[in-house]
C-alpha cells in the first residue's frame, strides 16, 4: 500500500521533465506582447486624444492595465529562469 501511496505522490505531484519549462517561456512572451500592445494602446491614446485622456481616471486604468500584463510577464520569466536552472 505505501508504495502505491508513494508511486501515486510521485506520478501527479513529482518533479516535471525540464521540457515542461517552454510552458513558462511561452506565457512570457504572450505576456510581453500583451504589454506592447498595451503601452502601444494608451500611448496612441494619449497621442489622439490628450485632453480627454489626462484625467485620474485614466491613469489608473492605464496603470492597471499596464501591470496587469507586465506584472505576469515578470513572473513567467522568472519561473522559466528557475526551472532551467533547476538541478534534476
């Protein structure tokens, strides 16, 4: 029974193959065009606009927005760096 328990542990909550690391890359550069296209979208904006778009209104959603895909971005590459430079 314990080794079922123990090949049971290791096969669903066990180490991954360092192959699973391209998932965290992927998502990081998914994340980092999201910004892009993000800051592309306010910078316009502010550029079409200004006068409309200079309230505190705005600055918040922008800087939502902004860190809500930068922020993401940040985390992915990080975790992509630790599981490359993982010992397996």
């Amino acid at each position: 029974m314990q080794n079922f328990l123990s090949n049971f542990l290791n096969n669903y909550f066990g180490a991954l193959s360092k192959d699973y690391c391209v998932y965290f890359y992927a998502l990081s550069i998914l994340f980092f065009i999201l910004f892009i296209i993000s800051s592309v979208s306010i910078g316009l904006s502010l550029i079409k606009k200004p006068s409309e778009v200079l309230d505190l209104k705005f600055l918040i959603k922008s800087t939502v927005v902004l860190s809500y895909t930068f922020i993401p971005y940040l985390v992915n590459r990080l975790l992509h760096t630790m599981c490359v430079n993982s010992v397996f």
